[in-house]
C-alpha cells in the first residue's frame, strides 16, 4: 500500500473575542504554519460562518489538501458542520481532526501567554492525529423492530408491556425459572399490607 502524501491544512478561529480576546491566534497560526505535513495554515474571524467555511473550501481546491485540523470551539457542537463543509469540497468527512481551542483553553486558561502556549500544544496534537486519518465509508444497517428486555422482574415486565403496547415485538428474558423477580417472594408489601403477588 503506498503512503498519500500529506497536505494539512489548519484553520485558527477568533472566534470573535471567545478565543482571540484570551489568546494569540496569530502566533497560534504561524506555530502550526511550521508543523511538519502542514501545507498552510490560516486565521479566521467566524470560521463556522458562512464565509468561514467558504474560505475552507476555496483553501483545500487550492493547495490540494488532504487532511483539515480546525482550531475553535467545541467538535460536540461544530464538528458535523465543518464534517460537512469539507465533503462539500470533495473530500471524504472523515479527515477532520477538531482542535478544541475555546472551551479547553481560552476559557479556562487567564494568563494570555499560557494559553497560548496551551493553544499551540492543543493544535500540534490534533495535526499529530490528523497524519493518522483515513477515508471512511458511514454504513446503512437495517434495524429489526424488536426489543430484548433483560430481567423478569417488575420494572422489566412493565418495560415489556409498554413496548408491545407500542407494536413493537418483545423478547423477555429472565434467568430465574419463574418471573416477578423479588416481588414474587414477598409475602405483603407496603402501604397497603396486600399480598404481593
């Protein structure tokens, strides 16, 4: 198997005043400029605007490149929009590695130039992790309308009943040779003091 060659590309967000008012996104970008693989590196105002994402594009048509590392805000929130943004660009969503500069630094880092540093070392991994990605294909498995409910107890047996209610088809499995679970073995339960059975 030959080994593509790597063309990162890096794209530092300002994110407004949420990263570049802790940081020095400039000094962030030059750093990851320098990383080995990394072809260009850039600094972005909003880069999950519009034309943030725009400019990604236009950078990975024009430099070719093969793996993205976004510095920003949090891959919970923005990954599937730059996932996205890059398969828009022809290339498969999978060779994006986050860079979670806001939440893991420029909000919780108060010295500047500490978190700088910290926003350079955050990127240097996520570029280290980028050499790694490979293409992935997202997998359509049919499902199968049933439910396994595991315990025969109370709580499983109205777990069971709720789901065939709802048309679904149960399987209910319990490892004793009766079910109930616990409550079987009461003799009265409280408040009422009635037989628990």
């Amino acid at each position: 198997m030959v080994k593509e060659d790597l063309r990162i590309g890096v794209f530092v967000c300002d994110c407004g005043s949420n990263i570049a008012g802790f940081l020095d996104t400039e000094a962030v970008r030059e750093f990851a400029g320098a990383l080995s693989d990394v072809v260009i590196s850039v600094r972005n105002n909003y880069t999950c605007s519009d034309p943030g994402q725009q400019e990604i594009q236009r950078t990975i048509f024009e430099n070719r490149l093969n793996r993205i590392v976004v510095a920003s805000c949090s891959p919970s929130s923005y990954e599937p929009i730059f996932r996205q943004c890059i398969h828009g660009a022809g290339l498969n969503p999978y060779l994006l590695e986050m860079a979670n500069i806001r939440e893991h630094c420029s909000w919780v880092t108060q010295d500047r130039e500490a978190a700088t540093w910290k926003a350079k070392d955050i990127v240097k991994v996520a570029v280290s992790r980028a050499r790694w990605l490979y293409p992935q294909d997202e997998e359509q498995i049919s499902v199968f309308d049933a439910a396994l409910v595991i315990g025969g107890g109370v709580a499983g047996m109205q777990a069971a009943l709720d789901l065939a209610e709802a048309d679904h088809q149960v399987y209910l499995v319990e490892k004793k040779p009766s079910i109930g679970g616990i409550m079987a073995h009461l003799d009265k339960v409280f408040p009422d003091i009635e037989c628990s059975i």
